[in-house]
C-alpha cells in the first residue's frame, strides 16, 4: 500500500510554498504556471472553483509533466475522481467528511484533508492522516495554534493555508511540525491580469527561497 504521507511529504519537500490558484482560461493557466514554475515553486494546487477547473488540470500536467499539479476544494468523491482522469498528482480539501474519508481511503492520489481544531485533527489521524492542511490559518489563530498542537500531536506535519503572505510565511516554516504553507501571494491579482509574468517569476522565486534546510 502506498504510503500517501511519505508521498505528501515528498511535496513539501520539492517547494516550501505551494500557490493556490483560481484560473480562468487554459492560457491563463499556462502562462502563470510557466512563470511559477520558473521561479522554482513547481507543486501548483489548482482550486475546483471554476467550471473549467478539471480542463486546466489536464493542460497543465501534461504541458508540465515534471511539476506536480493537484486539485484544491475537492468535495466531493466525483470531483476527486475527474481530478484523477485530468492527470492531477494530488488532492487538497478544505476539510473532511466521514464518507470522503471512508469511500476515500483506498483512492489513489494523496490527499492532503484540512483541520482547525484538535479534535479534527485526532479525527484524520485514527484514519491514518498525518499529513494535513490546517485551514484557515490565520483566521484560526496561526502560529500559536500549530506552536500549541506540536508537543500533543508530533507526528503530525501541517500546510497551513489561508491569509498567509511573504511576511508571515517564514515564521510558518520554521515550526518543527509544518512542512510547507499555501498561499497565493505570488500571484497578485494584478499581475495575473496584466501578465505580468516576470513579477510573478520573481514572487515565486523568493518563495522557492524561503526552503529550511
């Protein structure tokens, strides 16, 4: 059986920051994921918040079949399972459900499931998930939060994710039980708008910089 953590770990390995993105075109798509990519940040979450969501996964791994593409605000078993045929590598939710995780279990993509309490948190690991997203960081107090969960709950390694930005992601990255932070400060809005690509490049860049070895 694999060993969905490891894998997930792997990811958090390739790139400190994982962008969380909102497309609305295969050619939007295209452009500022070359540009991420450029600049080093090479796992891109791509979010089901667009009907052509499932499209643009599929463009962009198979235009980029060295970077690891996955699908975020996966709901439902059905969204995961399009996720799959478009080529994704993994899958982001921003919480969990007794029959994603039950019907889930043996789907095989890693599946990175988001927590904001303990109890969630003690809910997903009796399933095996010690790789999680902890979501929305800052609104559920952050640092202080994960800094509290680390002694009660080692061996479990979070991404927090949600109002997080280029100031507040090392201090993140520097907790002992976080493997990486999601956030999509390295693609402004206006940059995205104007393709503004070496902006992006260079956000990403900084980004991709901010690794702890």
């Amino acid at each position: 059986m694999t060993d969905h953590n490891q894998t997930l770990l792997d990811l958090f390995a390739r790139a400190p920051v994982i962008p969380v993105l909102t497309f609305k075109s295969p050619d939007e798509a295209l452009a500022v994921g070359g540009a991420l990519i450029e600049g080093g940040l090479n796992v891109l979450e791509v979010t089901l918040r667009t009907p052509r969501a499932v499209e643009i996964i599929e463009v962009l791994a198979r235009h980029f079949p060295a970077a690891r593409i996955g699908a975020g605000t996966v709901l439902t078993l059905d969204q995961a399972k399009a996720a799959q045929d478009a080529g994704a590598g993994f899958l982001v939710s921003p919480g969990s459900t007794e029959i994603l995780l039950r019907q889930g279990a043996d789907f095989p993509l890693p599946w990175l499931h988001a927590a904001v309490t303990v109890s969630e948190v003690m809910r997903l690991r009796e399933y095996g998930r010690r790789v999680l997203k902890f979501f929305p960081a800052e609104p559920a107090g952050g640092i202080p939060v994960l800094k509290a969960w680390a002694p009660v709950l080692p061996d479990v390694v979070f991404c927090p994710t949600g109002g997080i930005d280029a100031a507040k992601a090392p201090a993140y990255l520097a907790l002992p039980n976080v493997g990486a932070v999601g956030g999509s400060w390295v693609v402004p809005e206006d940059a995205v708008a104007s393709r503004d690509l070496s902006r992006i490049t260079e956000l990403a860049r900084a980004a991709a910089a901010l690794r702890v070895v």
